[in-house]
C-alpha cells in the first residue's frame, strides 16, 4: 500500500501523541495513586440510612495523624455538615462526602478537590492545604432552588 | 466490445493507467498536512496547559 510521506508523518505523530497520553495516564494512575473518587469504597449504603451508616452517623473532622484529618462530610440542600472546617497549614484533608437527599456538588476552588455528593456513595479525595486564608466550598451541581446559596468554609491557619 | 459511456473515452490500455499514476502523484498533501499539524498542536497545547494547571494545584 502507497502511503504518501506527509501522511505518514502525521500518522507518527498522532501515534506518538496517543502513546504520550496513555504513558502519562498509566504512571498517573499506577505509580502516583490517581484513581476515581469512589474507587476507595467497594460498597454503597442505603441512601436512606445516612445517619446511621459510619463514618456518616458522626460527620465531621477526625485527626488520624500529625498534620493529617479526615473530613466526613454530609451534603443536604442546601448546606455541608460539618458547616465549617478549621485545621493548621500543612495539613493533608482525606475528605468523604456523600449526599442525605440529591446529588450535590463538593469543589474548592484553586484546587483540584472536586467531587459529586452522590446519595448511597462515598466519594474519597485528599489535598494538602500548604497556603493559610479562607478556602470557599461550594455546590457545583444544580440542587435545587436553594443552589445558589450552598457553600461552606475551610480555614487554614 | 463493451459499449462505452457517453463521458468515456476511447483510449488503449497502456495510456489509462500511465494517466492514473500520474494523477495520484500530483495530489498535493502540504495544506491537508498543515492543517492537521495545526490542529494536533492546539490539542497539544491545551492538554499541556491543563496538565500543568491540574499538577501545579495537587
């Protein structure tokens, strides 16, 4: 088959291209740990019985080491439980969300923690938090009529 | 013989085939291999950029 030598120069280069992006994909995933935020839980739990299923029946803020917590968090329209959260520079957050009613939005703006509160699922992401000031939380999928207006702090002194 | 078209052309064996060969060599790839350069660096670029936005702000 006659191949003309331009195209064949495009096609090494979209091969290569493709190639690039799955080697980076690879080690992002296998050696630096990036997975899917719900890959960390193998289970779902009764919607209904958020209150009642751990860690949700105590949200809140947990401290599993120096410089290390773990931030349980419930969505409900329109607001975060725990409503505000405060921890020292430096620390690293593993937070696991989930939703009482609706899906709802967890992002932190500047930062790449950005999770869907799914009711029944636990979604897991962790973030070091190096720079101290005021980190706004906010729903980033629709809710309700309420939307707007839900969105909670993360102090870091 | 096959009764010919009314856009064929009679003409020996030899002389079509030398004229297709010869059609496929002037085909000209330069525009067609501009654009997807073009193209394949601006998906570059832009994969780049938010690679480097997403590990500046892990």
């Amino acid at each position: 088959m006659h191949i003309h030598r331009l195209e064949k120069i495009w096609l090494t280069f979209g091969i290569a291209m493709l190639f690039v992006f799955l080697i980076v994909l690879g080690i992002s995933a296998f050696a630096m740990g990036m997975d899917t935020p719900n890959s960390h839980e193998h289970h779902s739990f009764d919607p209904t019985k958020v209150s009642e299923t751990p860690p949700f029946d105590n949200p809140g803020l947990i401290q599993t080491g120096d410089k290390s917590y773990e931030a349980v968090i419930i969505g409900y329209g329109f607001g975060y439980t725990p409503d505000e959260i405060e921890v020292p520079a430096g620390s690293t957050i593993v937070f696991k969300v989930t939703s009482s009613d609706v899906v709802h939005g967890f992002e932190i703006p500047g930062t790449n923690v950005n999770l869907m509160m799914i009711p029944g699922e636990v979604n897991q992401t962790s973030h070091t938090f190096n720079k101290p000031g005021e980190y706004l939380i906010l729903c980033n999928e629709y809710c309700g009529v309420g939307h707007q207006m839900m969105a909670s702090r993360l102090i870091v002194r | 013989m096959a009764k010919l078209g009314p856009y064929q052309e009679k003409m020996p064996q030899g002389e079509t085939k030398k004229k297709e060969t010869s059609a496929e060599q002037e085909h000209s790839l330069r525009g067609t291999f501009a654009s997807v350069m073009i193209l394949g660096f601006i998906i570059g670029v832009s994969w780049l950029g938010i690679f480097i936005l997403f590990m500046m702000r892990n």
